[in-house]
C-alpha cells in the first residue's frame, strides 16, 4: 500500500475501533452492534480497489481482534473484514468514482449481512455458538438497520478522505502502485506535449502547403499569361498579312 494510504487508514481505523468499543458497545441497543469499523472498511475499499480494501480489511480486524474486551479468537474478525474489503473493493468502477450512492449502498447492505454470517460460520467451527442463543435472524436485521442508519454518515465523509489522499479523484484501482499513478501522470504530460509538437507540425505543414501553393499558382498565371500573349502576337501576325 501506498504510504499516503496507510497515514489515512490507520487513524480511521483505530478512531472508529476505540468510537465502536467506547460509545457504540455500551448503547445496550437489542440484537447486533453497529459495526463502524465495518463502514470504515467498506468506505476506503471503494476507493482503494481490492487489493486495498482486503489490507485495510484485515490489519482492522486483526486490531479489532487484539483490542480489549475481545472474547473470540484472534483472526476470527480479521478474516470477516478481509473478505469484506476485498469483495467491496471489486465494486470500484473502471473511471475511480461512483456515479450514485445507489451501489455504495447495496455495498453496505451486502457487507453488514455477509459480514453477520461469515462471523456466526467462523464462530461455529471454532465452537462459538452465542449467535444461535440470540437468533441469527435477529442479528441480521439488527446489523443492517444499524449499518443503514450509520453509512450516511461515514461511508461518504471516509470516501472524501480517501480520495484526497489518493491526489486524484478518479486515478487508479487498489491494486496498482505509486510508479502505476507516477506513469500514468507521466503519460499525461507526454501526450500533452506530442500533441502540442504535432499541431505545430500541423501549422508548419499548412504554411508551407500554403505558401506552396501560392508559388505554383503564380508560376501557372505567368505561365498561362505568357501562352495567351503569344496566341495573340501571332493572330495579330496572321491578320497583318
């Protein structure tokens, strides 16, 4: 990942972590919690791409995992979130920028559902069978009205971000690199330039085509000019005699 992108995701990160465990875990609202890092992660990887929303997704669940009162096993979240990142990441447009929110949104939905039961299928190979106590239903519904009410709020103002950092608002996938942005304002320039050297080129050519064709037309009138001057020295010969 680019250096610019780290200095932007980790702070995000740890702010909606310590926001998530703080604030929104001690609300006490019925069924899931609000998952904020979640939003965070879905907000970078529909900037970022892939590849960056896979990173992004596993280094803040792995965090997600290590940070106290953690009561599930290590890696458990960061493998829900990779997942998330990446999956979300291959939403991202070929132009670098979302037309509508109407995408974003369905991103949203499809990663508080997809995240609920890839955590509640992870939980039961590892033996964790707390979702069955609270009803997997419950929790679906509960997470995605609560992912709802929070992605206004979050997911375009992490978008903003991520797009200023990136530079450009539309430059380049998760997967490229620096040197692939580097390039690609490097051949900016140069397609610039060559089409600044060619209609140079252009111009040259027409004054030169120009001035040309100016020579050959006054060689053809002196030309023409000449022949009509003989025509008549010899009529006006004929008529003498």
């Amino acid at each position: 990942m680019r250096i610019n992108r780290i200095l932007l995701s980790a702070p995000l990160v740890v702010v909606a972590l310590v926001i998530q465990v703080s604030i929104l875990a001690r609300l006490q609202l019925p069924g899931a919690v609000p998952d904020l890092l979640l939003l965070v992660v879905v907000g970078l990887a529909l900037v970022y791409g892939h590849v960056g929303g896979s990173l992004v997704g596993f280094f803040a669940g792995l965090l997600a995992d290590l940070a106290p009162p953690s009561d599930h096993a290590i890696g458990r979240y960061a493998l829900v979130l990779c997942v998330i990142g990446y999956v979300a990441g291959l939403t991202k447009p070929d132009s670098g920028q979302h037309r509508s929110a109407t995408l974003p949104l369905m991103v949203v939905i499809g990663a508080a559902i997809g995240s609920t039961l890839m955590y509640a299928g992870v939980g039961s190979l590892v033996g964790d069978t707390a979702a069955r106590h609270v009803g997997i239903v419950g929790l679906l519904l509960s997470a995605t009205l609560y992912d709802l009410l929070l992605a206004p709020f979050t997911v375009p103002l992490v978008m903003a971000l991520a797009r200023r950092t990136e530079g450009d608002p539309l430059v380049g996938d998760g997967s490229g690199s620096t040197s692939g942005s580097a390039n690609d304002s490097g051949y900016g320039w140069l397609t610039t330039g060559t089409g600044l050297k060619a209609s140079r080129g252009a111009m040259k050519s027409m004054r030169t085509g120009s001035s040309k064709g100016a020579r050959i037309g006054s060689q053809r009138s002196g030309l023409l000019g000449k022949s009509a001057r003989d025509k008549a020295g010899r009529i006006k010969g004929v008529k003498r005699l």
